[in-house]
C-alpha cells in the first residue's frame, strides 16, 4: 500500500505551496490569505523508485466555527490515515499558541512527526528555527517551500520513516488485478457482481454502500484473477460521513494494485468534470483502462449521440482507453470483458526487444525527422524497454531534452500502431549522451610539455627565416 504523508497546521504557513511543489503540480490553490484550503487534497509524490501520497489539509484554527469547523474535521481524517505527518510553521511570524496546541496533539498521535519550518528564506534560518525546539519535536527541517530551498533534506528524512514496502501484501491477491472504480452509484458493485456471476458484494440503491475495498480472488477458464470493487470516489466537499474518509486513498491505493482498471460511467448522467478529474489519477498510474458506459439501455439516441460526443472532447486524453457500452444489471455486453481484460493485460506487460524498439524507431524518424533546435536537428540513436504495466521505452539520443511534445506524443502513438498495443499507456523516457570528459581540463604530461616546447621553438625560428 502506498504510504500517507499528511501535511498540517495552521492557516496560512504554506502547506498548499509544499503540496504544489513535492507533486509538481498546481493542483492546490495557494493566495496570501488564510483559510483558503478546506477539503483534503490527495496527489502522488515519489521519493526515489518508491511512490507515496501527500495530503493537503486546511489550516487549523483556534476559532473554527461554521464552515472551518468542518475542514477541522478534514485534518482530522488526514492525520488518521497518514504514516508521516508534516507539521509544519511559519519562521517569520515565530511561535504560536496554535502552535503549541497542535503539537500537543500530534505528540499523542504516536505517528512519526517531521517539524518544517517554512519560509526561511531571507533569514538567518538557525535562528528563525530557534523557538520551535520548545515544542519537543526534535529538529526542526528548515525550508523555503516556494522556492524549493531544503526540500531535498526533508524527502531524505522521510525516507528513513517510511514504513518498510508491504510489496509481499500484494503478492497475495494473485493473477490479473482489476480494479473497479468510479463515482458513487454508478453500479460497480453490480458489475462485479455480474462478472463473478454470484451475489458476492452488497448492492443497494444509495450512494456509499460500499466502504472498503474489496479483493476478490477467482479463477476463470484455468485463468487466476483478482477483482477489486472499490469506494465510490465523490467531490471531497461531499463527504460527510466519517465511516467514508477513507474511500479516496483506498481507491486510490486499489489503482496502484491493479493491472487493468475498469472505469464505470452513468450513461444517464454523461461524462461529468469529476469522472475527468479521477480518469487522470488512472491515467498519472499508467494502468490499462477499459471505459464502461454503464446503464447504456436505458438512454436514448440523442444521449447515445451525447455520450459520444463527450468522449471526443472531455476524455480526448485517453484515445488509447477502451470503450464498452454495457448494462451492469442485465449483462449486456459484460461477458465480452474478461477478453478484453486479458488482451489489455497482455499489452501492458508486453516484453518488446531492444532491436525491435530501435528498428521502429528509425521507421518513425525516417518518416518524420525530429526538428532543429538551436542549427542541430536532434537526433535519435536507439531504445530499449525501460519496464512494463505500463510499457516504458527508453530513447537515446542528442539534445533530447529539447524534444518538443508534438514529437513525443508522434512517437506514442507510432509505437503503440507498430507493437499493436490496446488500451494501455505508454510512457517515453528520453536521456541525452553525456561526455564524460566534459569540463575536464587536459593535463599534459612533462614529456608533452617539453615536446611542446621545441615545437613552439622551431616555428619561432622558421617565422624568423
């Protein structure tokens, strides 16, 4: 399972500016003014080859009535499913009784605690850090979150914390993982259900019936797989329960876990902003998608025409996903997917030969150079498989940094035409040739030095004659 950090304190000390920067994202609002942030905001950050999530909570004030006594009870949640907490202050503004407060707090969590000082930057920042060793928890890391400055050393000190990788967790649910997942009431649980040909998941018409994910193992025709009917995944604004808090981070962590997902949709209701926004997350994952446009029987023509109309302009980003009309309740089109699950999976996990990889990538720039950027035309030399589930190509070459988009996204989609791959992404990573000799000065040797020399003599002397 992918570990938690929560991010926590009070208003304005620059949790959203952190967020922003460990996700490389602008997916937190950040403004000069307290308050601003008041639903969790989950994103993926990845602390060398291991990826954890990060939790943005809102600022915890003294004060918190109406609407802020709410985002208190978000902080709450965050500190509950995280295994770090940040807590982080602000170096300009100096020790709070907020802050004492909340430290009191989080030392009765018995979770490790990082304290940030942020905002050093234009400060003598051992002694901008000074008071907050009153709150006895240990060594403040000292940070500058809008510019970057100590980030480094903090994602170091979260590596010594993190809990050891429960890789040997995910072993358990064997063969070809598939996650379920989507808005609340759209019908997962019926597909599941339907899939296993069984009543194995409670299904009831109100959304949040289900709260946990679920790992169903089975067998189909020889064939072993795992299926994972996951937490309806709403606008956080929505979630008012507390039994729900952790419906996000379990899909989420079910995502990581699974080889294909399956991505329910109401026909009924189109393809929402929200449905968009949590594609995306499957699409950052890299997992094989299959699009099910649940409820299709029910609609008619025009919504048909609709739907499909959605999918070309919202959803443009997933040309590769595949599409399925389905009816979840009456099985319509449901017993086609397991061949396209296994076709899906086969393409993600596809092992694709470094001679193969290179010869198709000389077929793509033969027929469409790679531009010119700075009088050089970058070139592109070979590849060769970087991983699988998704597949990752690794392109050597020269000035590859200046590759532009338009390129990358042709040799995507050129790669994906040539090796046949179906709903799957493909990731592309590019690395340049490095002279190892550059900025190396050549140091001649005495004799070289000497030889020189004569050299230098007889040329002086024939100038002269």
């Amino acid at each position: 399972m992918l570990p938690v950090i929560a991010l926590v304190g009070r208003p304005n000390v620059g949790k959203s500016t952190l967020f922003n920067y460990l996700t490389r994202s602008r997916d937190a609002l950040v403004a000069d003014f307290s308050g601003l942030t008041r639903d969790r905001q989950y994103g993926r950050v990845k602390l060398g080859d291991r990826p954890c999530l990060v939790v943005d909570t809102g600022g915890i004030a003294d004060d918190a009535e109406g609407i802020e006594s709410f985002a208190r009870k978000q902080v709450q949640v965050a500190l509950e499913e995280a295994d770090i907490v940040f807590f982080m202050v602000d170096a300009r503004e100096g020790l709070s009784a907020s802050d004492k407060v909340i430290a009191d707090t989080l030392r009765k969590l018995q979770k490790p605690v990082i304290l940030v000082t942020n905002k050093v930057d234009g400060l003598d920042a051992s002694t901008a850090a000074s008071d907050f060793y009153s709150l006895a928890l240990g060594e403040p890391v000292k940070i500058a979150a809008s510019h970057g400055k100590g980030i480094p050393e903090l994602l170091e000190k979260v590596n010594q914390l993190l809990p050891p990788d429960k890789g040997e967790v995910e072993e358990a649910h064997s063969g070809i993982g598939i996650a379920v997942v989507g808005r609340p009431n759209v019908g997962k649980s019926t597909l599941v259900n339907r899939l296993l040909g069984e009543e194995r998941v409670i299904v009831f018409d109100e959304p949040g019936t289900t709260r946990d994910s679920i790992y169903i193992p089975f067998e189909r025709n020889g064939k072993k797989f795992t299926l994972i009917d996951t937490a309806g995944m709403r606008r956080r604004s929505k979630i008012a329960e507390t039994i729900e808090k952790f419906s996000v981070i379990k899909s989420l962590q079910a995502i990581e876990k699974a080889n294909v997902v399956i991505y329910l949709i109401d026909a009924r209701e189109g393809i929402t902003d929200q449905d968009a926004h949590l594609l995306g997350l499957v699409l950052e994952a890299g997992r094989a998608l299959i699009i099910g446009l649940n409820k299709w029987d029910g609609i008619s023509a025009d919504q048909k025409a609709t739907i499909h109309r959605q999918l070309d302009v919202k959803l443009s980003f997933l040309e590769f996903a595949e599409k399925h009309p389905i009816s979840a309740l009456h099985g319509s089109g449901v017993g086609k997917m397991f061949d396209v699950v296994q076709q899906l999976y086969a393409a993600a996990m596809l092992d694709m030969s470094t001679p193969v990889l290179t010869r198709i990538l000389k077929e793509a720039t033969t027929a469409h150079q790679p531009p010119i950027v700075n009088s050089r035309r970058v070139k592109l030399k070979y590849a060769h498989q970087g991983g699988r589930n998704p597949p990752i190509v690794v392109i050597h070459g020269v000035q590859t940094d200046s590759l532009p988009e338009s390129y990358k996204r042709y040799l995507i989609n050129y790669y994906r035409d040539k090796m046949g791959l179906v709903g799957t992404p493909i990731r592309l990573v590019f690395k340049s040739a490095v002279n190892p000799f550059h900025g190396q000065k050549n140091k001649l040797t005495e004799w070289q030095v000497k030889k020189k020399e004569r050299l230098m003599k007889r040329v002086k002397s024939k100038k002269r004659d």
